[in-house]
C-alpha cells in the first residue's frame, strides 16, 4: 500500500461569508495535542461575540494513551449558534482530526457531506497502521462524498515557528492553534481573545505567547489561501435576554453554588473530599477559594472526605463531600450516619459510568437507585439533580438550602456531561437567590437534641462552643423524646417514621413541575438530570411537526414535586427517556402505579441525540 | 484558646453525664473515664469547648458518660470526624476515643493519617488486644497465638504495636499508660491537651470478660514496678521495687541493667528526652516488652511541631488578605465576563 495525502495548495479568493443559524464542530486528535483547550477557546471567542452555544468534551480515561491510538483520542464537541442552544448538538458540520485514529474515532460523529479537516502530515502508513487502518482511511470510512480538508497542519507549524529557536517539543504542541486559527477563519471570527488567552496564560514565557500567536495567524492566512475551503461562514449572534454572562462548566458552577449558599447563610464552607473523575475539578475550585473562606480537606480516602464533613456538620459549618458513583458506595455508611443524627450535609455525586470503575471518563445517570437507596436500613435522603452545565449553580444552592435548614443530608446529582459541558451563563449574583436559615439552637432556652419543630420535623442545631447545650449525637437509635440511646421497639419506629416524614414535608418548599410544550396531549416526555438540553430540543421539533407532546423534566427527584401525579395523568402516553436502564421509570413505577410507563434508555457512556428521542417518540405515538 | 484563660472551676462530676455506665463489672474502661474526668476537670477549659468523639466498640460508649458535646460515630471513622470538627474549629479541646480495633484494622487508615497531618486532636487508645463488643474475636493487637473464638487454633498473625506505627505516621506525642493508674492516665491526658498536634495516648485496658489478665504480668500488684518504666522527661530510666534497674544502650540495642553491678552508675543510665526529633528511640522504648523489658508508661515522645488546624486557617487567612475576591458576587464576574445589552 502506497498512500500519500496531498496537501491542499494555497490560492487566494474572496467571498461573502454564508449565514447559518447553527454549526457543530468536533475537535478531536491524541489526548496530547490539546484538543480540549482547543475547544474552549474557540467556545470563549463565540461566546464573546455573543452566540449561543453548547459544549462536550469527550476524553480517554487514559492521561496519555499510546500516540496515534484510538483509544486515545480526545474530542471536543461545540455548538454555536444564533438560536437558542442547549444540546452541543448531535453530529458535527465540521470535523478536525490531528490524526488517522482521530479519523477513525470520530467519523461517525460527521454529519452526511460534513467537512473534515485533516492533519495531513500524520496521514501516512504508519499512521494508518496505528489506527488500524489497512486503506485509505478516506474509502474506508466511505467518506468520499465529504468536503476533506487536507491540511499540512504540522509542517506548516515548524515552518511558521522555525525562526523562533524553540525546541520541537513546544513547536509541535502548538499545531492545535494552527487548526483553530483554520476554524477562526472558517467562522469569521477574530483572533484577539485567543491572544489575550496566551498573554495572560503565559505571561512569564514571551516566546511561547509569540509563537502560539504566529501559529494561530499561519492557520488563520492559510485557510484564508486554500482553494478547497472557498466560502467562510458567520453565525449572528444569538438574541440572548440582557444582563452579565460568562462560560461555565457544571462542576465550576455546583461549586460556585454551595459558595453562594455558605455565603447567604453565614457560614464557613467545609469541604471534605477524595479526587474522583470526573468529580474532581469541585475539590480543586475549592481549594483555590481560600478567600473565600473554604475549609478544603483532601481526605486520605473517600470514606474520611464524608467523614471530616460529617465532624465539620457537627461543629456547625456548612459541609460538603463530592464524589462519583464508586466514592457514594464507600460513603453509603457515612451518610445513614449523617441521616440518624440529622446532621446538614451536601453530596455531590457526578456520575459516570458503572459499575465499579466502569467508565470514569464517560456520563452515565445510573446511580439513581444507589443515590435513594443505597444504605442499610431506612435511610431517607433529600435528592436534587441539575439538569444544565449552568444550572449546577442554581440547584446546588437549593441542596445546601435545603439539607441547611432541613437538618439532613441532601445528594446533589450532576454527572459527566454537565460537570465538563459549559455554556455562557447569565450570572445570578447572590442577591436573585433566597435567603438560607439554619435552624440554630436559642442560646437562652433548654436543648433537647431531637426536640423538633411541629411544622417541618426539624431539629435544632446546637455546636460545641455553645454553653449549656452540650448533648450527645451518634449512630445509635435515640429516644424519641430524651435524645439519649434507646433500644425500645416502638420508639424506633416512631424515629423510623419521622426520619422519612420530615424529607417528605420538604415537599412543601419545592415548586410544581411545569410541563413544557402542550399541557396536556398524547405524549409527555419524562427525564430528569442532564438529558433536558435533549429533551427539551426533541421536544421542541416534535410540536413544530405538530405533535401533540410535553415535557416534565425533574429536578427534585426526592421528596418529588407535590403535582407530580397530576402531571403524570394528563397525556395518554408517558415515555420516560434516561441514560441508564430504567431507573427512574422504576421509581415512578412505584409511587404512581396507576400509570403505563415506556422507556427510552441509552447506556453507552453517551448523551441522547435529538433523533433518537424523536424516533421514540414517533414510534411510540404510532402505535 | 481564649477559652483556657477564662479559669473554670470544675470538678470530675461536672463531666459525668446522667447515663448509667454500661461496661461490666471490673472493666478498665472505669477507670480511664474517671481519669478523663478528672483531667478533663483539671484543665481550665470551659467544659462546652469539649468534643468528644468516639468510633464503635466497648471503648466508644464514652461519650455517652461525659457531660460534654459528644459523637458517637462509626466503625473506625472517628479520627476523621475529630479531624473534622477540629479544623472547622481549632478552638475546640476535641478528644477521640477508640480502641484497638476501630484504631487499628478498620480505622487504620485514618489513625495514620490524622496523625501524619498532626491535627490537634486527643487520640485515646483502649488496647485490651480483643473485640470486646462482638464478644472476643482477636484484634491487630492480640498477641501471636492467641487463643479467641475466630482463632480457635491460635493466630498465625503479628500484632501492631501502636507506639511504632504511630511514630513510624510521623507521630510527634505517644504516650502510654495502664488502665488502673489514674494518676498517671490523669497527668498524661492533660499533658496530650497541651501538646499542639495529634497526642496518642495508648490505655493497656483490661477486658475481665474476654481476654482477662492480659496484661497480668506486667501489672499485678507484686512485679508491677519491676515490670514497667515510667519515663519522666529529662530524668534517667530507671524502675524497678528498689530503683536499682536501668536502661543503657548497648551497641543498637537497649539493654536492662542493675545500678550497682559490673560498675554501672546512675550516669550509664539513658536520659529520657521525650522531645528528641529523632523517632529512634522513642521507638525501641516504646517497642519494650515483658519479659526482656519493663514496659515503658508514661509520654514517650512529645515533640513540637506545627498543628495542622492552624496552618490551614493561618493559609485562609493570608489567601483571603491578598485577593480581591471578596465575595461570591466578585467570584461570579472574576475572569472573562461580557454584557449583553
């Protein structure tokens, strides 16, 4: 076999960019070659020039996998657009693959006739050997009807950087720069908030600014010359409400929201955490909000991250552990302890795939039966999910409201997709959330540890430090009344119950489900957690078909929403959509039996396309 | 602590509890909450600054006893806990209490890491070398060979010896004391108060039901000073019913001599410096045993060194003095932010 890929050859031109309302582009190559920075600094700059967009990086477990393998290949999936975006879309318009196995990966991913971008220099038999590749990947992949770009993006780097003496190492690391200034000119889009992205990123190393800016410029003037990309594009902005935005990720912004419900209710935020993926990056912002005041404890084991906050709840701060599906097993003990002595703590848990290590890197939303039930005896927890990268802020806030003035634990889930996807926010400053009042011991009256509140069943909370109240708290069951060790049969099943009753009555401060779309017809779409931007999409281009079809999307998933029963009985068919096997079918199986349940269930570590919830739905509705 | 300036008057009954004490009859567990009540009396701290966190077995009842705040936790989750509550709030006086199995087979990793952070938490240790509650399993202490219900054949396993592993996490206190001697248990619990850093106090505690007189040679009425050493800072190892035996290192080894024989004075004898950097020592003197050794009682190392607790909030502060993050609200428009009007 005897391939060699052409390059494209420079040749000027000058045209009208086309409009579009949305593209989707996929940037993908080694797990080295820094295609997730890539990514995110094409997101800022549309973001900055006002567009809407989606994003989601799709990365190997593996820090570096074999160069040029499949396995390691690492992807970023944006989609920008005038409208209202809030999937980073289902197949790509444009493609960039660094190499053969980035090729291979991700073709699939390409809309019919996409365009590709090739890094032609790795184009070679020992690339396409390592890729698996016994063709012309090209033929292989049947992508001969696709708009192939083939562009010497490593040569070119070398030979725009040769003048500047840096060693090959850091010359060949910022070819990335040379595919995105290629896109910067595919989309009309300016250069100057990648390059102020280098002059703060590398303030103390000039050379690297100059060069990563001289490559990004050889990208940008050499997409501008090629023949085969003849036209560029422009997306308008997009018609976004007023106010102050910025890009955030869902783990940034789970974070940013416990800082926020610490801050409101006037409380010193302890974090007791163990690194898990894709989890992690929570601890680390915290650990950097120091100025903030944030106690952060990077436990020696997952076990000790809940364990220290539990001990933190006790002194009276406002705790937090976050972990994934494996960290929540380890921490399943912990929290009934945290259930029998109503201590406040949140738990964050970014799902991944499962079970046992699973798919660290992937998204899943299989920990829901483990994150209701998972503990021995009757342990009742307050359960929220969020649902938007963005929104991870808005209902980690609620979870510390609630587990803070409901004196329980509250498990708070995200997953993969929504704590690495980002998209412009509009920023909710502290002011536009409610007020958290944790209900502290009075100082002047008698302490009884279990005395509670006839309304919500909630106990008081007394700290060590407070004169007069010292109690004692523990695993073992108390006395209804006295508060001391009890082992009586008919005060367990009074504690038993009250635990339960006082999670149920926080019912009464969550809001109604709203349905989305028509409000009552032949199908009601269900999810709950991140699949919204999906469903709500699907949905979206069900009712312009002229579908009779609405959406309740969840994001209290226990005590679940006062209406939820009515919600559920007014369509005539209900077709629960979720990223796992059927989990939350089951549990509104259980609470409302009088209904027929269908399911749509994806588990390959992957969000939902529109089109599969579409195709569903249509098949659901003809028959 | 602006606590302990503000002198209490307090005396042992001011921290009993109004709990009935549930450990059997003749336990040693009696006698270390009598000394911590006593200690904890004598202390000059105001009894609500008190925590007393416990994991699960006979020895973690404890906080139940004490009229003080209390957390009676999980199995060997304890250190964790305290070391919670300690860095949400270094003011506190936060004691741990375990025993030999919750400290060291299920607990052991967090033992080992509470004490490498050196959090300043009070770490007691029952060690009665038995699982007490679950009614007499052999522990990570039992002695090799011994007998229990779950080595009906004797143990094929060595013991831990806490003194070592703890030095060997970095330890900086360890202390060792004997269930029956409150007035030593007394003087070295305060003594763990006072040190800024994790204090291991290892109890040899008696269990009367499971594994009575383990500790029966070195503690019966009759050899019991010639069996044990207890150590004062700054003064020789010397014990013994007449004060004529002593210490002396011998090549790298510790060896037992009589004061008086083959011309051995008190100057031959060994200097016990519990705040001697170098572990070494303190290892093979906490390492002694019966019958080569008298077992050593009493602080075997007590070294200064910075509490993790006030390193952290001595960081929050200087991070929180330099930045101009303020706020949430200044967190949320840090960075790249834009407007859209």
């Amino acid at each position: 076999m005897h391939l060699t890929y052409e390059a494209n050859k420079p040749m000027g031109k000058q045209q009208k960019p086309i409009e579009l309302d949305d593209v989707t582009i996929r940037f993908s190559g080694d797990s080295g070659d820094g295609m997730q920075l890539t990514g995110t600094l094409f997101s800022n700059t549309s973001a900055f020039l006002g567009n809407d967009l989606a994003t989601f990086p799709d990365y190997p477990a593996e820090i570096r996998a074999p160069q040029g393998t499949v396995g390691g290949v690492s992807g970023f999936q944006v989609h920008v657009g005038h409208k209202n975006i809030k999937t980073p879309g289902d197949y790509a318009d444009i493609l960039v693959a660094m190499n053969p196995a980035a090729l291979k990966a991700n073709a699939k991913w390409v809309k019919m006739g996409g365009t590709i971008i090739l890094d032609v220099d790795n184009f070679n038999e020992k690339g396409f050997a390592k890729a698996g590749y016994r063709d012309d990947p090209i033929k292989e992949e049947g992508l001969e009807d696709y708009n192939i770009i083939r562009a010497p993006i490593t040569s070119l780097t070398k030979e725009s950087l040769k003048d500047l003496g840096l060693d090959m190492k850091s010359v060949v690391r910022s070819k990335n720069m040379f595919a995105l200034g290629m896109i910067y000119w595919l989309f009309n889009q300016p250069l100057k908030y990648t390059e102020e992205f280098f002059t703060n990123k590398f303030r103390k190393r000039p050379e690297i600014i100059k060069a990563n800016e001289k490559v990004l410029k050889a990208g940008y003037h050499y997409a501008d010359t090629i023949e085969a990309l003849h036209t560029s594009y422009l997306i308008r902005p997009a018609e976004i409400a007023k106010g102050n935005y910025r890009n955030i990720n869902g783990n940034t912004a789970t974070a940013w929201g416990l800082l926020a419900a610490a801050e409101k209710a006037g409380l010193q935020l302890f974090i007791g955490s163990y690194p898990i993926t894709p989890a992690t990056s929570i601890l680390e912002e915290m650990a950097a909000r120091k100025d903030l005041g944030v106690i952060s404890f990077q436990a020696e084991d997952e076990i000790a991250g809940i364990c220290t906050s539990i001990g933190a709840s006790f002194a009276g701060k406002m705790a937090v552990t976050t972990t994934s599906g494996p960290g929540l097993a380890l921490k399943s003990e912990a929290i009934g302890l945290a259930v029998i002595t109503e201590l406040p703590l949140v738990i964050v848990d970014v799902q991944r795939g499962g079970p046992s290590t699973g798919l660290p890197t992937k998204t899943e939303q299989s920990d829901l039966m483990q994150v209701l039930y998972g503990r021995n005896g009757e342990s009742p927890v307050a359960v929220v999910a969020a649902s938007t990268p963005s929104n991870c802020y808005y209902y980690a806030f609620m979870a510390a409201k609630i587990a803070l003035e409901h004196m329980c634990p509250v498990i708070l889930m995200t997953d993969g997709y929504l704590a690495n996807g980002s998209e412009p926010w509009k920023i909710m400053p502290t002011g536009e959330l409610p007020g958290i009042t944790p209900p502290f011991a009075d100082p002047d009256k008698e302490y009884e540890p279990y005395e509670r509140d006839p309304e919500t069943l909630v106990r008081k909370w007394a700290i060590p430090s407070m004169p007069g109240h010292e109690h004692r708290i523990g695993g073992l069951e108390k006395d209804a009344l006295k508060g001391t060790v009890s082992y009586d049969p008919v005060n367990h099943e009074v504690m038993t119950k009250t635990r339960a009753e006082k999670i149920r009555r926080i019912t009464k401060e969550i809001p109604d489900i709203e349905i989305e779309g028509d409000q009552d017809g032949d199908v009601l779409l269900v999810g709950w957690g991140s699949t919204y931007g999906h469903l709500a999409t699907a949905l979206e281009e069900l009712l312009d078909e002229g579908k009779k079809a609405g959406l309740a999307h969840f994001h209290y998933l226990n005590p679940l929403p006062l209406n939820t029963g009515e919600v559920l009985g007014k369509f005539k068919k209900i077709i629960v959509c979720e990223l796992n096997m059927g989990q939350f079918a089951g549990y509104l199986r259980m609470n409302f039996q009088q209904f027929t349940y269908h399911q749509l269930n994806k588990i390959q570590g992957l969000p939902f396309t529109v089109t599969e919830i579409k195709d569903a739905v249509n098949k659901l509705l003809e028959v | 602590m602006s606590e302990t300036k503000e002198f209490v008057q307090y005396t042992p009954r001011d921290f009993k509890s109004d709990q009935e004490v549930r450990w059997c009859p003749g336990c040693g567990d009696h006698a270390i909450l009598n000394s911590m009540q006593r200690a904890m009396s004598e202390l000059g701290i105001r009894k609500e600054m008190y925590a007393v966190i416990s994991g699960i077995g006979c020895s973690s009842r404890f906080p139940y006893y004490m009229n003080t705040y209390g957390f009676h936790t999980i199995h060997g989750r304890a250190a964790a806990i305290a070391s919670g509550t300690k860095v949400s709030n270094p003011e506190l006086s936060v004691w741990e209490i375990t025993g030999d199995g919750d400290a060291l087979a299920i607990g052991g990793n967090h033992l080992i890491h509470a004490v490498r952070r050196n959090v300043n938490i009070n770490i007691i240790l029952f060690n009665n070398q038995i699982y007490g509650l679950t009614k007499g399993q052999y522990s990570p202490t039992s002695k090799k060979g011994q007998i229990t219900k779950t080595s009906p054949y004797g143990t094929v396993e060595d013991p831990f010896h806490p003194g070592e592993l703890v030095i060997g996490a970095q330890g900086k206190f360890f202390a060792r004391t004997m269930d029956n001697n409150i007035k030593l248990s007394t003087e070295i619990f305060k003594e763990a108060a006072r040190h800024e850093g994790t204090s291991v106090i290892e109890v040899l505690q008696n269990c009367v039901i499971y594994n009575d007189g383990a500790y029966a040679d070195i503690n019966d009425r009759e050899h019991r000073e010639d069996r044990q050493l207890i150590l004062h800072d700054g003064e020789p190892m010397i014990f013994g019913k007449n004060r004529d035996k002593g210490i002396i290192m011998d090549g790298f080894k510790l060896q037992v001599v009589t004061l008086g024989e083959k011309g051995i004075t008190e100057d031959d004898i060994l200097i016990h410096h519990a705040n001697e950097n170098n572990p070494g020592l303190h290892t093979m003197i906490s390492n002694m045993r019966h019958p080569s050794y008298p077992v050593a009682l009493g602080v075997i190392r007590n070294v200064q060194s910075p509490a993790y607790d006030m390193m952290v909030h001595a960081q929050i502060d200087k991070v929180k003095a330099g930045s101009k993050i303020k706020s949430v609200n200044d967190l949320l428009f840090s960075g790249n932010t834009w407007e859209v009007e």
